[in-house]
C-alpha cells in the first residue's frame, strides 16, 4: 500500500494527534503561547513525525482535511486550557492549499467561534515556501486574517529566497528566526551577525521575534541581551501531550 492510502486511513481513523511545544517570554521564563505539531499514530511504526510523511501530506489533497482538523483540534484545546486558567495563544502551521481555497478566513472565524475564542488565541504559521508561492489574490484570505486580530508568523525565517520585501508585502506579526542560526550561537560570529540584524529588523518594523531551537543557558542569554523577546526549543521543552504541556505551564506560570 502507498503511503498516501494509509495517510487516508489515518484521517478516517483518527490516527492523527497534536503535540505542543512551549514558546516562553525570555525576561521571564513564562510560557506564553505553544506551537501545536502533528503526530501520526501509525498503526504498525508507532509515533511518526512529520519528517517521514510531510512531503507526501503536502502535495496529497489530503492535505486541506489534515490541515482544517489541526486548526480545530488545537483550538479545542486552547479552550480547554483556557477553562483551566492558561490563557495560551496556540500557533498552527498551515499548508499551502488552504490558502490556496480562498476561504480560510472565514474557516478560520468558524472554527474559533465554535471554540468560543478570541482571534488573539490563534496564530498561524507560514513558512517562507508557502508565503513566496502566493499569487497575489492569495493574499487576500491572509490580510482579511490579520484584519481580524489572528496573528500571522513567517516560520523557518532565514533560510529560503524571501527578499526582504516579502516583510512588506505580508502582513505579518511575528517573524519565527530559524534554529539552523540559533545552534552555534556562541561560536559563529556568521550566524551571530545575522540573528542580530533579524531581531533588529523585526522590532524596527514592528514584529515579534522568536527564535526557535534554543537548548542552552548561553544561547538564552545571548538572545536576551539582543532584544530577542521570545524563545521556543528543547531548553523550554519538547513537543509533548497536551496533558503535559498543561502540567508544565501551571507549574512555570
Ligand atoms: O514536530 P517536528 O519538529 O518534527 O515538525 C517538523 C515540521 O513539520 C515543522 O517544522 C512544521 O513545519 C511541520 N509541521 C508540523 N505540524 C504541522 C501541521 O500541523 N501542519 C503543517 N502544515 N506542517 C506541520
Ligand atoms: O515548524 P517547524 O518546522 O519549525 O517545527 C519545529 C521543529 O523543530 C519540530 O520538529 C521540533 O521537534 C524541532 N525542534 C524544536 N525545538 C528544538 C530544539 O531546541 N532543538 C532541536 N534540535 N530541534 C527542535
Ligand atoms: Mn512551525
Ligand atoms: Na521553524
């Protein structure tokens, strides 16, 4: 059998699940908000990553019924949080076809209304693949997105062949610095010059700026010192259940 029949049985059957990985304030330590990541329950493999089915997700028209579960899952659970006292903002990566609809935004409404959430709870994740692909009525259901308060993040920044100008075009809020820069912090002064100019270009305009993988003291500090506001990586915790996560952020907070 092809993996893209079993990634169908996977959506009939449920098989799919979300992880959240903490992203924290780093004048504080506090968590402030998750990334939600998907999990495939494989019947016969166990817990998959992404890594061993997202290229084939992607391109599969699978991908919009995956892609709207995950929005609705992990809004569900934002509310559950929420009714547990942990106002977490949860961040969901989208797939270029459900941009590709045209109608995310109002998808979107639908599934946080039904959730009792407000737009601030939500952030969508969109890696510099999908917002280079765009044609320029795509951007449409993005600018009607950030007009209602969700807020749109430009995952995986750094590594691909957005010009700067893309920064202009989108409307983004929070630019995520890729962890390939964050890893040798301390010894590249390469990767070190570049983080310091993307943390000074997104606060000169205006956008939150998280840096991904951070796993050490040292790479916390450095950022810190720079301006960087905010971190997400192993230092803070790994993707986990959401039970978990809750745990974690009640004990943080
Ligand atoms: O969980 P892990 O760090 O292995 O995730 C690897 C990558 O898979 C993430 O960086 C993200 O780009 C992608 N990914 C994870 N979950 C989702 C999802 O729900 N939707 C989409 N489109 N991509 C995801
Ligand atoms: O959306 P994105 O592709 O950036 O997803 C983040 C991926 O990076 C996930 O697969 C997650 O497991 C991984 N990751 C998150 N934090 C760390 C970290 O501190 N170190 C390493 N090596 N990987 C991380
Ligand atoms: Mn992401
Ligand atoms: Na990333």
């Amino acid at each position: 059998r092809t993996l893209e029949t079993e990634l169908r049985e996977a959506v009939e059957t449920g098989a799919f699940t979300l992880f959240y990985q903490p992203q924290v304030r780093l004048a504080d330590g506090h968590i402030i908000g998750v990334e939600a990541l998907l999990r495939w329950n494989h019947p016969r493999q166990g817990l998959l990553t992404p890594g061993a089915f997202l290229d084939v997700l992607e391109s599969s028209p699978l991908a919009c019924r995956v892609g709207e579960w995950a929005l609705e899952e992990a809004c569900g659970q934002a509310a559950a949080w929420q009714a547990a006292g942990l106002a977490l903002r949860v961040g969901v990566n989208l797939f270029a076809e459900q941009l590709r609809q045209g109608d995310l935004d109002r998808k979107v409404g639908a599934t946080l209304a039904r959730h009792g959430l407000p737009p601030q709870a939500l952030e969508l994740e969109l890696t510099e693949t999908i917002v280079l692909r765009q044609a320029a009525s795509e951007l449409e259901p993005l600018q009607r997105l950030h007009a209602l308060g969700i807020r749109l993040s430009f995952d995986d920044f750094g590594t691909g062949y957005a010009s700067l100008a893309t920064l202009k075009r989108f409307p983004l809020d929070r630019i995520k610095i890729d962890r390939g820069f964050i890893t040798d912090l301390g010894e590249d002064r390469h990767d070190a010059a570049i983080v310091d100019a993307m943390i000074s270009l997104g606060r000169s305009l205006g956008m939150e700026v998280i840096a991904e993988g951070i796993e050490t003291a040292e790479q916390e500090a450095w950022l810190r010192a720079r301006g960087c506001e905010l971190g997400q990586g192993y230092r803070y915790g790994k993707p986990m259940p959401a039970g978990d996560l809750l745990r974690l952020a009640q004990r943080r907070n």
